[in-house]
C-alpha cells in the first residue's frame, strides 16, 4: 500500500526516504508454526517478495526466544531453528542476482551468479501444506563445459550431481518440492569448452 500512499501529493516530501520495515515475521502473536518448515519457507518467500518491493531494510523479530517461547530464530539456550537456516541459506546469493521467470503461484526462487558458479534459493510455500510441485528449471546463458550441480535441502540433505555437459548454452533439470519446503541449488563450471 506504500505506494499508492506516495502517490498522494500530500505524502510528496517522504517519496525519497528509504523503505524500512522495522518488524516481520509470521505472526505478530506467538505461533509455533513459526518454528517449523512452514515459518522457514515464509520466510523465504517473504524475503524473495521483499527483494521486488525494493525495501532497503526488514528487522526479522525477533533474534532470540525470551524465557518463554516467542518468535526467535534462535531458542532461549541458542539452538537454531529452521528460520535461521532459511536466513542462513540467503548467503549462498552472491554478488549479481539474475532474473527469474515463471515462478508460480506457491514456487518462487532467487538467484545469483559469480563467474563460473550460479545459485538458486528455490522455496515452496503452501500455508495449507496441500501442494507438491514439480519445478522445471532452466539455466540459460550457461558457458558451454563440465558442470557440477550440488542441491541441498533446509535440512542439509546433499545431493550431488557431477559430469553435467552443457552445449548450446543451456540445462534444464526438473525437481519435485514438497509443501513448505527450501531448497538450494549451485551450479558450478568445472571446465569450458571451446
């Protein structure tokens, strides 16, 4: 709504300020759904929604549980909960982030690149936890070589994929992701060829 409230004349001197959400998370009252899979791929989701909303800072609430459970991404003693790994996985973007096409109505991904390697955040989030989805991806633009593919899941679950030949600039894999689930992909040029 930020935006059609810009627009409003009377809002016209706050149009050059940045964009700063000062709390999110899943629920603004406690939720132990927060500190599951489901939170975990909200918050993806959340943030992949963010990034196109050109907000230019969002405070996660909170960092850590109070002595009673609460909306940490870290319990009381210092355990780490799912939302932590899915904020964690968000390190693996680096540097130049590449458009994304066809995402769907439950799959969305972000993705980046350095010379040589591309990754790709891709989540799934199903509030109803109802829809499986297969995902067909495409890598365009690839440089023609040996590739390796390193997929890993929320859970650090890896599954590795060596001696991918690229020709004519493209691969295409397909994945099925479950309800609420996040995943990473790396694709990593092992050596071009001519």
């Amino acid at each position: 709504n930020i935006d059609s409230w810009l627009a409003d004349e009377k809002y016209a001197l706050y149009r050059q300020l940045p964009f700063v959400i000062s709390e999110w998370g899943y629920d603004s009252n406690y939720n132990p759904i927060a500190d599951t899979n489901v939170g975990a791929a909200h918050t993806i989701a959340s943030i992949r929604n963010l990034v196109d909303q050109k907000v230019n800072l969002a405070f996660a609430f909170e960092l850590k549980d109070g002595l009673s459970p609460s909306w940490g991404i870290l319990t009381h003693e210092g355990g780490k909960k799912p939302r932590f790994f899915a904020l964690k996985f968000l390190n693996l973007l680096r540097y130049y982030r590449l458009q994304v096409a066809g995402e769907g109505t439950y799959v969305r991904a972000l993705a980046s690149a350095v010379p040589g390697i591309v990754n790709v955040i891709l989540v799934n989030y199903d509030p109803a936890d109802k829809n499986t989805e297969l995902v067909p991806l495409s890598f365009a633009n690839l440089e023609n070589g040996n590739y390796s593919l390193t997929i890993t899941s929320l859970e650090g679950i890896k599954t590795k994929v060596n001696n991918i030949t690229v020709t004519n600039r493209w691969f295409k894999k397909s994945l099925i992701m479950k309800p609420n689930s996040v995943i990473s992909l790396e694709l990593i040029l092992k050596s071009a060829s001519p």
